[in-house]
C-alpha cells in the first residue's frame, strides 16, 4: 500500500454531551443534570442545532470535573466510606 494516497480525518479535541447523554454519562436523571449546569456546578454551554434551536451541550472535561468534585465517598457501594474514613464498631456501650 505503499503510494497511495491516504485520506486523514479530523477528530474534535473536545467530545460534546447533550444533555441526555451527560445524564447518562453521570448516572443522574435530566433535570437534575439541567439544574446542576443552571446552578453553574456543571460547566456547560449554548449551541445552535442543525434547525436553529438552542440546546445545552457539556464536554467531557466537564462531566469528568464534576465527578472529580464530589466527595470520594460518593461513588462507593452502598455509601459505604472508604476504611480510612470508618469508625470501627468494638459493640462498646
């Protein structure tokens, strides 16, 4: 294959989220992840679509800079806490 010519695609520096697939992405429900970025605690932005609407899109970094802010317990089954945060139970009255 050598010589021929080779066609070179362009792949966007930055993945972009509707808002349902962010949902996903996050594990929360839509409305949540809508007043999450009205509040500003989920970056987001405004583009215009293919017929002229608004609609709300995130990028990767942002979902991903929301999840590294929660607190480490968060994602542990159960809300259980990590070992270093539990308090042993000795059955001490």
């Amino acid at each position: 294959m050598i010589g021929k010519p080779v066609a070179l695609i362009q792949v966007p520096n930055q993945r972009l989220f509707g808002l349902a697939a962010a949902a996903r992405y996050l594990d929360k429900h839509k409305n949540t992840v809508r007043k999450l970025a009205d509040l500003g605690i989920i970056k987001a932005r405004v583009e215009l679509d293919l017929s002229g609407r608004k609609r709300r899109v995130f990028t990767l970094e942002a979902l991903n800079a929301y999840i590294d802010s929660l607190a480490p317990w968060y994602d542990r089954p159960n809300g259980e806490e990590s070992g270093a945060e539990q308090e042993e139970d000795h059955g001490d009255f």
